[in-house]
C-alpha cells in the first residue's frame, strides 16, 4: 500500500469519525487502539492491520468491508456497500442481528446472481410490494333473476333418440 493510499484511508477514517460526531479521543478508546497511533493512522503515517480496520469500523458503526476496500485489502463490490452500511449504521439492531441481516442479503444476491429470471425488475417489483389495501377489488355484477324456462315448439337435436339396429328405440 504507497504513502497516498495509506493517506487516503487516514482521510476516510477522519471523515466516517467526524460523520459520526466522535473525538479521536472517543474513537481510540471504543477501537482499543491508543489515541497517538489513531492519529497517526488519519494522517496516513501508518498502516493500520485488518483486525485494527475491523476495530475501527465497529466503533463508527460503518462496515469493515468499506474500510477494506478504502485501504485496498479488497475490491469494491458492485452495489452491496451501500445496504451492508446502512445496516451497520443502523443503533436500533445489534451486532448479531446486523450480522443475519447482512447474511441474507447477501444469500438473495447469490441466488439471484445464480438465476436473473428470479429477480423482478421496474414495474412488477415494485406491483409485488404494493399494499393490498390500495389494489382495487374487481366490480361485482348484479344477480339476475332467474329466467322461467321457455317452452319448446320445435324439436332439437337432444329431444331425438336414436334407434337401435333393428328397428325399435
């Protein structure tokens, strides 16, 4: 990792820490890391470990995989950072419930990753979660009064019997 990628991540830690309202102070004691080698980590004058990311993003309730990525341990993901963030800055949820919530999400993406046709798109995704209260009822017809049958003065094809070979029916 050079010296501008290092600052780099110095710079988003700052920002995410600042976001969040949090001194450095507050930062390095809920990370377990010392206030000096925080600092020293925003700067960009050292790189910090995966378990010190993983320290970090935990205490800014942000995810360690942005951190990862920001510090070039992995790539970035197409269109997971966002949803696993969110969970993550979410204070109602707990770790373990973040943690099943990010599982899921992530199975969904396989899955539909795995068989496109499953996931719905544009107008029916969005026809699926429509509230069932707001879907209109199909009109009712009015009953009709029973109509008396009508007598017949012809012959129809059901009043004949056929006869049998041989003469009689």
């Amino acid at each position: 990792m050079g010296t501008n990628a290092v600052r780099h991540l110095g710079d988003y830690i700052r920002d995410q820490r600042r976001d969040s309202n949090v001194s450095l102070r507050q930062l390095a004691k809920l990370a377990g890391v010392s206030n000096p080698y925080l600092s020293q980590i925003e700067r960009g004058l050292r790189k910090p470990s995966a378990e010190i990311l993983q320290q970090i993003a935990k205490a800014l309730r942000i995810s360690a995989e942005a951190l990862y990525v920001q510090a070039g341990i992995l790539e970035q993901r197409e269109g997971s950072g966002a949803v696993s963030d969110a969970v993550h800055a979410d204070e109602l949820l707990n770790d373990r419930q973040k943690q099943v919530l990010l599982e899921i999400y992530d199975s969904f993406r396989k899955e539909n990753a795995a068989n496109p046709v499953a996931a719905p798109s544009g107008e029916a995704a969005r026809g699926a979660t429509e509230p069932l209260a707001t879907k209109k009822a199909p009109a009712k017809r009015p009953a009709k009064a029973a109509a008396k049958p009508k007598p017949r003065t012809t012959a129809t094809p059901d009043d004949i019997t056929p006869s049998a070979p041989g003469g009689t029916p």
